[in-house]
C-alpha cells in the first residue's frame, strides 16, 4: 500500500510538473507574439535579423536554426511559419531539410516530455476509459499516427495528445514522418515560389503568376483527397456499427 502512495504520489508531481511545462510553453507563445513580426511591414527586418543571427554561428548556423524552430514547435508557434522562414534563409533545398529536421525533433522532444511526465497520470486517471483504444495503437499505432498526421500535419493539441498515449516512438517517429514529409516540401516549395516572386518584383496572384498555381494547386487537391478519405472512412465505420 505504502509503493502504491509513493507511486501516485510520484505520478501526481510529474502531472503537475507537466501542466507547469504547458503552462509555460502557451506564456512563452504568447509572450513572442510572432505576429507583429512578421507584417508587411516588418517581415524585411525580421528576416534580415533572423539571417544575421544564423550568419553569426557561421558553419553551425543551420544547426542552430534547427534547434530554434524545434523549440518554436514545441511551444506550439504554427510549424508552417518554421518552414516558411527556413526556406528564406537557407534557400529551398536547404530550408526544407532544415525545416524537417525542426520537425522530427521537436516530435522527439514532445514525445518524451508528454510520456515522462503525463503518461503515467493518464494511465492512472483514464486507464480503463482509454484500454479500447490504446488496445488498438498497440497494433495499429503506425497507421493512427500517419491518418491523424495527413489530417492534421503538426498541430498543436494532437502532438501532446498522440504522445500522451500508449504508442511506441518508432510507431510515432515514423507515422510523422510519413504524415508529414510531403507538406513540409509542399510548404518549402511554395514558400520558395513566393520569396522568388517577391524579389523578382511579380505579383503575388495566381492568376497572373501561373508559377504559383502549380504548388497552390497540388495543395488544394491534397486537402480534398484527404477529406473525401476521412468522411468515406467515417462511413465505413458507422454501416459496420
């Protein structure tokens, strides 16, 4: 009785510890607030900082980058803005590779902050509510991961709640990276389409830059791909039922 106290107990203090860490990650979030930066008005200088900083690691600069937008994922700022800077210091091939690696780290880092600290209190509080399901990612984890990633890319609330369960990391690691790895290059490629335009002095309108239709294009198609699939699938299930 007294292991089964101290194990709560231990359980308890890391959940608090855990709420703390999203407590701060959302302050943190906020206290950026990324927006105001990157305004029409601002997104010159923003960028010319960003540059001169990466510029100042020298040959470890791409490496600090990656670092940062890991850090910036993990506290929820939109991974798409990730990208989208990382290709316009790096380039489009450097920065969707930079970018990438942000990604698939801060995965990592969510992961076993989520399990070290809340999986236990999970389990503890949800464990017989929650065993249909987690029965089921004991077999099926890979595909969930990659599903909900094609859905949803890396939003915030579903990178905590698919490390809160119980799936495996290589079963995480490698959906995400399934999940992902096409709307990263999609987003670097049209990011790079745009940073090219706007320095060439074009418009920002498909319709008279046809360069920018092609990546807009394949992006709607993708998302409406993805929909029919979910809602056929929703009805699958429900006639099954």
């Amino acid at each position: 009785m007294e292991n089964r106290k101290r194990l709560n107990r231990s359980v308890i203090i890391r959940a608090v510890f855990f709420v703390v860490f999203i407590v701060i990650s959302i302050y943190l979030y906020n206290y950026t607030d990324y927006s105001r930066y990157i305004t029409r008005e601002r997104i010159s200088g923003t960028i010319d900082t960003i540059r001169v900083f990466v510029g100042d690691f020298g040959f470890f600069g791409s490496s600090v980058f990656a670092l940062a937008g890991c850090l910036a994922i993990t506290i929820n700022i939109p991974t798409v803005l990730v990208v989208c800077l990382a290709v316009v210091v790096f380039g489009g091939l450097g920065g969707t590779i930079v970018s990438a690696i942000s990604v698939y780290l801060a995965t990592t880092l969510i992961y076993f902050i989520a399990q070290f600290l809340g999986r236990d209190f999970v389990n503890w509080a949800f464990g017989d509510r929650l065993k249909k399901v987690e029965d089921r990612l004991q077999t099926t984890g890979l595909m969930t991961v990659v599903y909900v990633r094609l859905l949803s890319f890396m939003l915030p609330p579903v990178n905590w709640l698919l490390s809160l369960m119980n799936i495996p990391y290589r079963d995480l690691f490698l959906g995400t990276l399934l999940g992902t790895a096409h709307m990263i290059i999609l987003f670097a490629w049209l990011s790079d389409m745009i940073v090219d335009r706007l320095q060439a002095g074009d418009s920002l309108n498909p319709f008279t830059t046809p360069e920018l239709l092609l990546p807009i294009t394949i992006g709607i198609v993708l998302f409406a791909a993805l929909r029919i699939v979910d809602r056929n699938r929703r009805r699958g299930r429900k006639g099954h039922q």
